[in-house]
C-alpha cells in the first residue's frame, strides 16, 4: 500500500517534533522521548529513540490486575503518591509540548513508561 499525502504528512510532524524535542535537550523535561533518528525501509518510516527500561503503564496495570484477582494476589501498587508522579511526569510533558505549540494526539498507557 502506498501511504497517502495526509499520512506522509503526519509522519513528517511527527518526526519534525520528535527532532526538535531531541535537540532541545537542556529544556525539554526529561519524561519525553528522545529520537536518536529516522530511516526509510521501502514504504515504511522507522524510528530509532533512546532506550527506556521499564514497562508501559497499560502493562503495569494488566500485571497489577492479574495479581489481584489471580492467585498470587497483592496489595495495590499504585497508591495515591504513586498516582500523582506519573500524573505530574505527564503534565509536565504535556506543558511543555503544548508551550512549544505542539498537541501529543495519542495520550493512552501504552504511552506511558513506568
């Protein structure tokens, strides 16, 4: 499939942003992903970004329900202080992106790292 205008242009933003934010390194919060470069494979763009060790909040939550339902079941880990740091390491991304004019369109767990 060839990709159309609007999605190359998409793409093109998206790259454009994540570019910026990479060079901006000394201001940009360090909760936002920093891209170390692009490539083109066929009709595919790739990304190459920093290594995060961790797992995704939507993974987080998934373990966390199997182990309260499951059989090895435990406390919650994510209490109220827990909450409110991801909370505020995610609006401090957001303020930042928003001041620099750009709207993440894609804010979900899977985007979150823990």
């Amino acid at each position: 499939l060839q990709p159309d205008q609007h999605h190359l242009d998409m793409v093109w933003n998206e790259i454009s942003a994540l570019k910026a934010i990479s060079a901006a390194d000394k201001e940009a919060p360090k909760v936002l992903l920093r891209s170390k470069g692009f490539y083109l494979k066929e009709n595919s763009v790739g990304m190459v970004t920093e290594f995060l060790d961790g797992i995704d909040l939507e993974r987080g939550i998934k373990i966390w329900e199997m182990r309260l339902y499951g059989p090895l079941a435990t406390n919650n880990p994510f209490s109220n202080p827990v909450i409110a740091k991801i909370m505020a390491s995610v609006l401090k991304g957001l303020v930042y992106l928003h001041k620099n004019g750009w709207i993440h369109c894609d804010v979900k767990p899977a985007n979150i790292m823990i």
